[in-house]
C-alpha cells in the first residue's frame, strides 16, 4: 500500500529548516549586536536539535 503525498507535505519541514539556517547565519553576519546574535544561536541550533532528537527517535 503506498501512501500518496504532496509536495508540500514533504517539503515543508526541509524549507523550513532552510529558512531558518539561513536567518541564522545571515543574523550572525549582519547583526553582531543587541538581540541578533541570541537569536542566531537559537536558529542556527535548531536543525541540530532537529536532527539529534530524529536519530534519538530512530534508534529507540
């Protein structure tokens, strides 16, 4: 039984982790006061956070 999926659907995660590796490392550049550079910590470690909890879930 195979499962149809949109694009969308499996896109969406993936784009979302883009924009948001690439908030971070343009806040990171660009903004090196004030509330830029926590911000740039928190949208750069997301995707690790994402992908550490997704092997954690595979292995378990």
């Amino acid at each position: 039984m195979t499962i149809h999926r949109s694009k969308g659907l499996i896109w969406r995660w993936p784009a979302l982790l883009a924009a948001l590796s690439i908030f971070g490392l343009l806040s990171a550049l660009l903004g090196q006061t004030g509330v830029w550079l926590p911000w740039s910590w928190v949208a750069l470690a997301a995707p690790l956070a994402v992908a550490a909890i997704c092997i954690g879930r595979s292995r378990g």
